[in-house]
C-alpha cells in the first residue's frame, strides 16, 4: 500500500513524513521525525507517556493517526524549553527530584504546562485532578504535584503586572 | 493492529457514501476505537476520518432556549463553555467527572454516544462474546462481573454503557440527529441504545452508515439549571468509569417538587431513564422520605447478573445522595473534583 505524505508543524518548525493509515502520531513522532522524547507506555490513553498538545488541546498521541497530523500544530517536549533555557516546569522538576527512571516525566511536563496554559493558578486538588491521566510508577505523585505548584507560583511572579 | 484504508471526506455527504463500502468505520476523537483497534477488538477495513467535516463543531443557541451541539464538539470545550455549564450543568459536570484531561480534549460529542461497553470479555478477543460475535457465548455470566448490569440484561449480554455524559442527557430528553443514506432522522437519546435481549451486537438504534451531526438539549430542560447534579461512584476518584452513577434535576416550589428528572448510568446497556422515580416525587416535599420511594422505585426491577447484587443497595444510596445534593442546589461553580459524591472535608483528600 502506498504511503500517504503528511505536512504539519512541529515545535513552532515545518515537519513532514511519510505514513501508512495504522501508524499513530506517536510512532511518527518517534521514528520519522526523530523526537523520541514522547514515550510509549500502554499505548492506549491510560498512561500519558506520549503527551502532545495539538493545537492547543493536550492529547494523547498514541490515540490520533499520524495521518490526522496534516495540518495541525504539535507541541512535544523537545519543544517545551526555550533553547538551552529550561522551562519553568523543567527546573522544578529537578530542584524537587520529581522524577527517577524519568519514563512518565516527558508527559507530566508537557501535560503540565498544557494545564498552566489554560490555568496559571490552580489548586493542588485542580493539578492533581488534571494530571490523573499521567502515571507515576515510581516517583510518587506529591513531588511532582508540589513542582508543578511551585513552578505556576514562580511563573505568575515573574509575569508583568497585568498579565 | 489489521491494516485498513483511510478516507478524509469532504462533507457530510461524502462521508455517508465513503462509509457505504463493507466493514466502514467512522472515526472522531478516536479515543475509544483506535485502542479497540488495537487490540484486534474491532477491525474495520476502512477508516472515514469526520473530524475535519465542515459545520459539525458548532455549539448554537436555539429560539427555544435550547442548545444544538455538534457531534464533534470535544467533551472539554462543551463542559467549558460558560454558556453551556450554566444552563446545564450536571451535563457539564457529567463530562468533567469522565476519564482525563487528554482524553476529554480528543473525545467527541457523537463519539460519547456511541462508545463502546468497558465488559473486559468484550475487549478480549480470546473470551466468548455474543457483543463481539453473534452466537459466541458470554463469558462475563461466570467470570469477573461484579461491574456489570443490574437492570435490562439479558441471558445473553450483561454489559453495560460506560458514559457519564450520556446519563444527564437521558434525564434532560436530548435528542440526537443523525444523517444517513436514507436521509436525516432523529431519535431520542433514550432510544438511542438498545437494550441486548437475544441481539446484543447491535448497541444502538443507529442503521449500517448513519452517522450522527448533532445533539439536542431542549430549552424546557435548562429550567432544572437551580437544582442539577450528577454523582458518581467509581473505585478511585479520578479517571475512572462508574461502578454506579446518577444524574438528579428538580424544579421546586416552596419546599415541593414541582418536576423531577433522574437517570443512572453504570447500570445497564443504556443510560436508564428511572421514569417511575421521577413521578413519585411530583408535588411532594423534597425530603429524605420522598428520596427514599423514589430510590426503591428506580431500582425496583433491578436484579443481580452475577456478584453484583451490592450495585443495587449503592445505586439506591446513590439516588438518595444526588436528589439531596440538587435540593441543596447547584455549585456556583463545578467542584474541582466533579461528581464527588463524598462531602468536602477539610483536609481530606479525595483525589490522591
């Protein structure tokens, strides 16, 4: 069968690739565009490993088609940090060793940072509530939930007045 | 995962004629197909991809005070449109209580509607289903079944429907519209999920290439707006399908019932519309006593599929438990934790 090409945007850059229709966005991500950052966990939507934000929304990549890309614009985390500058989320997660193997960690930061987008000032229940489709099997989840907190209070800090 | 064909129409139109062709599958959010998908639960031989159809991710207002919803409005952006979540807003909390943020982002409206039951032998292709393969056997009646069906199973399926969205729907009479070869029709959404009898494989009243455009909320049914919850039970208070829920509304008038809407989920293959419930509570006062008829009417014709007889005293509590929660009247705002039928303690966390 022949392979469908798709153009899409990838961290703010023109992306494209070859797919056949059984391919998902994860597999894309990981073995056409070289972006393994997103994991592959269950491949089923439970786990949140594979978290991308698409257009905004924040998703599970193993659930969408890599076919469904055309189009749209994708956020992973290799696109989460300005440059060498880490993002807020990024450093406190390191500052409260919010991680150990680090499987989880990818889609934790970007399914964090989807839910500062939209809420910069949430409250531990809301954090928690939000990330209940990110699993931790190691780390636990209180560290992760008091970096998350502490980065939303360090980013409405450093924000300009009237933001 | 068995290799298909994928078609991206153009419109309406085209989508019905692609989705003609045998073993043709609609695809929308995805959440549910693609995992059932790949786990060879479901193979389709073709993919028609509606998310890109023109003119179906509209919410609008209608003369009536009700509201049109297109089928691909996405589960969080309906439960977040101010709008919506003020004049129905136990359907909003409906949605915000199911499954995760990424899941509630990519999931649909019309989607919602159709997914598929979470029977753990429907999903496992190596288990007798009469869902999955007419005539199979049902392997749940023996096995692990102490999530499924207490009202409206059959010898042949005790499945149930796993949606929270789709119980206050039930309680609020939405209709659902739907175009298909032989043109438009609409059902209501009551009707909309058949119960299994001796055809459990068809799930819905839906006929070979129908596809559903939109949902209907009437404008009558955003005057329960005051006194409107939906609670849930589930094994863990977050991303988790419900052991029993139940969707109250009510209209009061000094201390009495004036109208009263009330629906389960969890229980049954389809959203159930506890109409006996609702009339026992009609002009009497709102108060522990009439809760407690109306939870024996609502389950009285309840009866276990298996280890599952506790879901029946729970449904009843539960009833209880939300009726009281929509005289004490709506939150102003959607409580973080949506659906919590556990009081907020201070200090006490429900969502670890």
């Amino acid at each position: 069968m022949s392979k469908i090409h798709v153009t899409t945007t990838v961290n703010g850059e023109p992306a494209e690739f070859l797919c056949q229709p059984g391919n998902s966005l994860l597999d894309a991500l990981r073995d056409d565009l070289n972006l393994t950052g997103s994991k592959e966990g269950c491949s089923s939507g439970d786990c949140g490993a594979c978290s991308v934000i698409v257009d905004g929304r924040l998703v599970c990549s193993c659930l969408m088609l890599a076919v469904e890309a055309e189009g749209k614009s994708i956020t992973t985390i290799e696109g989460i940090a300005n440059g060498d500058v880490l993002h807020p989320l990024q450093r406190k997660f390191l500052e409260h060793a919010a991680l150990q193997c680090g499987f989880c960690t990818p889609g934790f930061l970007v399914a964090a940072k989807a839910l500062l987008d939209h809420n910069p000032d949430p409250t531990e229940t809301e954090a928690r509530y939000w990330l209940a489709g990110n699993l931790c099997r190691c780390t636990g989840y209180d560290k992760i939930i008091r970096a998350v907190l502490d980065a939303a209070a360090e980013m409405r800090a450093g924000a300009p007045a009237g933001e | 995962m068995k290799v298909f064909d994928y078609v991206r129409p153009a419109s309406v139109a085209e989508a019905i004629a692609a989705a003609a062709a045998p073993g043709a599958v609609y695809l929308a959010g995805g959440t549910n197909l693609l995992d059932l998908m790949k786990g060879e639960t479901l193979r389709p031989d073709r993919l028609v991809d509606v998310t890109r159809l023109p003119g179906l991710d509209r919410i609008e207002w209608l003369g009536d005070g009700g509201v049109r919803i297109g089928a691909l409005v996405r589960n969080a952006a309906l439960a977040h449109d101010a709008a919506f979540a003020t004049a129905y807003p136990a359907v909003a909390e409906a949605l915000l209580s199911g499954a995760s943020a990424q899941l509630r982002n990519a999931a649909t409206v019309g989607g919602n509607l159709l997914q598929r039951t979470r029977c753990a032998y429907f999903h496992d292709p190596a288990s007798a289903c009469n869902k999955r393969q007419p005539g199979a056997g049902c392997d749940a009646r023996g096995g692990e079944n102490r999530l499924h069906a207490v009202l409206g199973w059959s010898e042949a399926c005790i499945a149930t429907h796993p949606s929270d969205f789709c119980v206050p729907l039930a309680a609020l009479d939405a209709v659902v519209e739907i175009e298909g070869p032989a043109g438009r029709r609409e059902v209501a959404l009551e009707a909309l999920h058949r119960l299994p009898g001796d055809t459990p494989e068809r799930g819905t009243a839906l006929a070979p290439g129908e596809l559903i455009v939109a949902l209907r909320l009437p404008g009558e049914a955003a005057g329960f707006a005051a006194h409107a919850r939906y609670l849930k039970v589930r094994e863990r208070t977050s991303y988790a399908f419900a052991v029993v829920s139940a969707a109250a509304a009510l209209r009061l008038e000094g201390g009495r019932i004036r109208a009263a809407r009330l629906a389960l989920g969890g229980v049954a293959a389809r959203p159930w519309r506890a109409r006996a419930a609702e009339e026992s509570l009609v002009g009497v006062e709102a108060g522990e006593a009439a809760f407690r008829r109306a939870a024996e009417a609502a389950l009285a014709e309840a009866r276990p599929s298996g280890d599952n007889a506790f879901k029946i005293e729970l449904a009843r509590r539960l009833v209880r438990r939300a009726l009281a929660l929509a005289v004490a009247g709506t939150p102003a705002r959607i409580p973080a934790l949506p659906a919590s039928p556990f009081p907020s303690v201070a200090g006490a966390r429900h969502d670890a």
